[in-house]
C-alpha cells in the first residue's frame, strides 16, 4: 500500500527515532509499504519517519533500470555506518519529503554498513558510489537529519520557504 510521504518543514522529520526491538509482522509490512512507495514516488531511498513512522528503518534500491528484475531491494533495520571512507564524493541530492529540490553534497565516498533485514538476520556490506551516498543520506533521516542541513543556512531557508508554499498550495488543492 503506497503511503503518505511527509514534505517538510514537518516536525516528524527532525526527531531521531528509536531502535526497532522486535521484528513484528506489521514492521515488515511498512517495510513493503516503503518500498511501494519509493518506487512509485519515484526515489531510490525511503526512511521511516517519511512516512510518519518513528522506527529506525530504511529502504532503498539504486539501481537505475525499467526492468524489474535489475532491481535490488534493501530493507534494514536499525542500520549503522561502522566505518567510512578519508575519500570524500558530491552528489547531486534530492528528497522525496523535498520535492524538485536539488543540491550537492559531499560525503564519504565508502562506507561499511551494518543493519537487520527482513528476516531478522545480521547484515552488513560495503558501499561505493551512489549507494553510499543514498544509504548515508537514508540513516541522516533517522537522526533527525535532512540533506539540506548540509547547505549554507540561506540556501536552506529558500528551500524551506518553497516547501511551506507548496505544502500551502497543496492543502488549498484538498480543500
């Protein structure tokens, strides 16, 4: 079931969120629910708290193809970076709760993520490139964190004025 994707400045969006303690059948459900929704949005990451839900879950799926058989779904729970990279990349990044905003930002090329999947099993994998930056990017939402915190404070609060412009024009369009 596609769900509801926040816009900010939403305050759900800047809380950190708690450690998933028990992988509950309704758990993996909203792991489902998150990628239908990514995929649909379109977005290659998805965090929790973007959908209303203050659990320390991500998905993600970079993998640039119309075919759904080149795509690799990552559902983690509870994902950490143990180790990153001195090499540094810049992306150009955007956000599904920050539509048509775009900016770039530098982070390490390489990390070592660790994190629970679907079925309760320990994980963990080195990511390069792309994945890095979108898994990074992902964990940042957990912690309360959205890219735009990385920008210079006036190019943060231009975007933060067209959010709440479009969440206005939004509502209005519902009423």
């Amino acid at each position: 079931m596609k769900r509801p994707i926040l816009i900010h400045p939403d305050p759900r969006l800047k809380k950190h969120c708690d450690p998933v303690d028990d992988l509950s059948d309704d758990l993996r459900v909203l792991a489902d629910d998150m990628l239908e929704t990514m995929y649909a949005a379109p977005g290659i990451g998805l965090a929790a708290p973007q959908v209303g839900v203050m659990s320390r879950l991500i998905v993600l799926d970079c993998v640039k193809s119309d075919s759904e058989d080149a795509h690799r779904p990552l559902v983690m729970f509870n994902p950490k970076v143990l180790a990153s990279s001195d090499e540094r990349n810049v992306y150009e990044e955007g956000c599904l709760s920050i539509p048509d905003q775009y900016a770039d930002v530098e982070r390490p090329k390489i990390v070592d993520v660790e994190w629970i999947d679907r079925d309760g099993k320990l994980q963990s994998e080195t990511f390069d490139g792309l994945w890095a930056t979108c898994v990074q990017h992902e964990i940042d939402h957990l912690e309360g964190r959205l890219f735009i915190d990385y920008l210079k404070p006036l190019r943060r609060q231009l975007i933060t004025r067209k959010m709440v412009k479009l969440k206005k024009e939004r509502a209005r369009e519902r009423a």
